[in-house]
C-alpha cells in the first residue's frame, strides 16, 4: 500500500497498514477487475502490448497520505493526461489573456482529433482536444526543442515528485503515424494559431504523451492541484496558485473527451483521461485520484478507471455539487 520508494522526498504521513479506506479500495478494486468491457488501443503498435487485466487505482491525500491496490507502479504512457498540465505550463508561460487567445476553452462535444476550429477566431476549442493541446505545446518557452522538452518534464516532477521518462518507441510512432495530428497543426499554421516552428512543436506534443507514469504518478498529480498547486508530500510548488483554477476547470468541462458532460453530471470531478488507460480526478482540497486500466469504452476513457471513480465520488460524496450526506464519511476515514 503506502509505497513511497518513487518518490524522491520524505513522505508526511504514511497510512497505516489497513485502514477502511484501504479496505473499501480493495473491495473496489475486486468488485471491477471482472469488468472486462472495452478494448486497448491499438492505433499504434506499442500501446496494443498492454494488458486486458492491468489495473491500479491509487489516492492521495492533500495531508500526504497514499492509498494504493492493484498495479501501482506499472508504467504506461501518459498520453492526453499531459494536456491539463501542459496547459498550466503554458498559463505560467504566458498569462492568461494570451493563451486565450490562441485557444478556447468551450467543450467541443466531438471527438479528441476531430479537425475544427472557432470559425470566427480560428481558434482550436480547448486545450484538451489535439488542435487545443498542440496548440498549447507550442506556447511552451525554451530556446530549443531540449530546452522545453526538459522544461516540460520538470514541471511533472514538480507535480508527481519523481523524475520520468519518455517512451520513444511510443514517441517514434506515434510521430510516424500522427497525420491527422499534423493537419490540424499546418490548419492552425495556415491561420497564423501558432508558431513556425510547428514541426518542433509535433515533436513536443508526441513527446508529452509519451511520458512515462504510473497510477500514483496520476494520483499525485491531481492530489497536487488538488492542493493548491504544492505537491503533498514534497511541498515542492508544481504550479503557480493563481492557475490552479484554470486548469482544473478545463478538466472538468473537457477533461473527458466527448464524455466530458455525462462524466460531470455522474462523477462531477475535474479529470482527465488518456488513451493509455489513465485516468487523473482532483476532489478539490481533499484528494487526488489516479486509476490505470487500459480496456477503454467507446469514447475512450478506461471502463474501469471511470466506474471506480463514479463509485468514490458516490460513496464520498466527492461531487462537486453534492448536498446529500455520504455513505462513507472521508473525514473520519482518512482526512483528519
Ligand atoms: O494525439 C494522439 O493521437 C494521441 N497521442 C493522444 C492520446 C490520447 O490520449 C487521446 N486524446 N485525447
């Protein structure tokens, strides 16, 4: 449970040994390993490697107290999960008036790579769609393409707390491949929607998804904004307070693909999933939850991730509109 080994800070608060909340993951995690519904993506070859049974759920707290079952330390690449946080990169880099005016922040209802932009500003929509999130990467400041990939990378170890890797078999395919992707980047070209340095800019986006994580990276992730921004268990300052809100209300508008409104009205947390089989959610001033399962539904979030979460945010009254009172009380369980 409680592994901290990855994470290259002393740890707060270790959870004990068993705990009901320890307990109630377990039982979840039993409860969905079953569900075998959805399928791998297979767009490239190297994501059709994973497993039908991988699954790991992971939640941290904003005391700095992690929770875990299942595969927790299995990597996979983070894929469009990088997306929110890029965009809180590209706020720190820019401001908030500029980077709205290169991209929106209106759900779009269709699908991650679909080929459309604001036909007034020709702006891409959000920065959680490809159009939106290549158009974020190419906000990101560096003097060149190793200056911001490092940038970039940093600013993950800020929030997770442990250095990461890319995968760049998944990188070199997913650049090989990634036509549809370039369209929509010379579009935006045409347009005058970002820079000419766009072809370093590809390699930036294909370099992001392919960021090596685990569930707990994805748990501390949202545990961190979560958190205002400071990573629970380093304290380390992951993003700048002031954009905390920014980010993790695009996530919740737009964080889960075409599913983004039926996730809001179910699960009502900001989150963001990847093709992967991650998912990140953020309960605001209380946790951060990391799910990896890499069957996805038809709109490609993780089958798994997605019930696991609509249960957390049921039982614990998680939803940001909740009146009612819990089932599960988080506070005597694990907030106190
Ligand atoms: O750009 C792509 O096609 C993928 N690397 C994005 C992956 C993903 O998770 C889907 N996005 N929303």
């Amino acid at each position: 449970m409680a592994n901290s080994e990855n994470l290259q800070s002393s740890v707060s608060s270790i959870a004990p040994v068993t705990s009901p909340f320890l307990n109630y993951l377990n039982e979840l995690h039993q409860k969905y390993q079953s569900l075998n519904d959805g399928k791998i993506a297979d767009y490239i070859p190297e994501l059709a490697l994973a497993k039908p049974e991988w699954f790991g759920i992971c939640v941290a707290t904003v005391d700095g107290q992690l929770f875990e079952v299942g595969n927790c330390d299995q990597l996979f690449t983070v894929q469009s999960i990088s997306k929110a946080f890029v965009f809180g990169l590209a706020l720190e880099d820019h401001g908030r008036e500029y980077v709205n005016c290169k991209v929106s922040v209106e759900p779009t209802g269709e699908a991650f790579n679909s080929i459309v932009l604001d036909e007034i500003t020709n702006r891409p929509y959000n920065p959680m769609v490809n159009a939106g999130a290549i158009a974020t990467a190419d906000l990101i400041k560096g003097k060149n393409s190793t200056e911001r990939l490092k940038r970039l990378l940093e600013m993950f170890k800020g929030y997770t707390g442990r250095d990461h890797d890319i995968n760049v078999p998944v990188f070199l395919s997913e650049k090989g491949t990634g036509f549809r992707n370039k369209a929509m980047a010379y579009l935006m070209l045409n347009f005058g929607m970002v820079s000419e340095k766009i072809d370093e800019t590809l390699d930036l986006y294909f370099q992001q998804c392919s960021i090596m994580v685990n569930a707990r990276d994805l748990a501390m992730l949202s545990a961190t904004l979560a958190n205002g921004g400071i990573n629970p268990i380093t304290k380390q300052r992951a993003i700048a307070e002031e954009y905390v809100r920014d980010v993790i209300s695009v996530m919740l508008t737009c964080g889960m693909y075409d599913a983004s409104g039926e996730w809001a009205y179910r699960v009502g947390l900001p989150a963001k999933s990847g093709v992967g089989g991650g998912i990140t959610a953020v309960a605001l001033r209380k946790l951060g939850v990391g799910t990896f399962s890499p069957l996805l539904d038809k709109k490609g979030n993780s089958t798994r991730g997605v019930k696991v979460c609509e249960d957390l945010s049921r039982d614990f009254g998680l939803h940001l509109f909740n009146v009612v009172k819990p089932t599960h009380n988080l506070e005597e369980w694990i907030l106190r």
